[in-house]
C-alpha cells in the first residue's frame, strides 16, 4: 500500500519531476506533486510524494528529512490526512469602509 509524504522546505525552482527524481533515490515514486498558487501558478515551497510502500516511505524520511536539497534542508514527513471543512479563502472583511473621499 503507498504512503503519501509531505516535502516542506522546498527552493521554488524546484519542479515536480526534480521532487520524483530525487526521492526515487529512497524507492518507487507513484507520484510527485509540487504546490502552486492558485493565482500565480509559483511554487508554494512545499509538496507530496507518494512511495509505493511504508518501507520505501520510511526509507526517503530517513534519507532526505533535513538534507541539502537545491540549496535547503528538506522537512519530510508522513502525510497527515486533509481536514473536512475549513477551506482557506480570502474571506476578511469586505465592506466599503467610509474614509474621507470627495466626490469628483
């Protein structure tokens, strides 16, 4: 059964292909996913690879967490599941606020 890890840290020129190529290192990579902003399609630092097994999981944590990985030390560690609900947003307030404005 895969395991899905978190990869934080991460430069942000570092491509999801450069992510799998690296942690195939420790394994079987099912998959590597860099983060990227909704808005801006950058990098975010951080992304998930999945290993084809717990061992191979456990291996790359061992292998990579807090190495040199394009010039930063890498925190990997087991994927927690995503919390239902939340979301992120941009909620905050957005009313008009009055202010001092003339009228052209």
């Amino acid at each position: 059964m895969s395991t899905k890890l978190y990869v934080g840290n991460l430069s942000f020129g570092v491509t999801s292909e450069d992510l799998q190529e690296h942690f195939a290192q420790a394994g079987t990579v099912e998959s590597a996913k860099i983060v990227e902003d909704r808005d801006t399609g950058r990098s975010r630092g951080f992304g998930f690879v999945e290993m084809s097994s717990a061992e191979e999981a456990q291996a790359a944590i061992e292998q990579f967490n807090n190495q040199d990985f394009d010039g930063r030390n890498l925190v990997v560690n087991e994927a927690r599941p995503r919390e239902e609900g939340g979301g992120g947003g941009r909620g905050g307030n957005r009313g008009g606020g009055g202010g001092n404005y003339s009228r052209w």
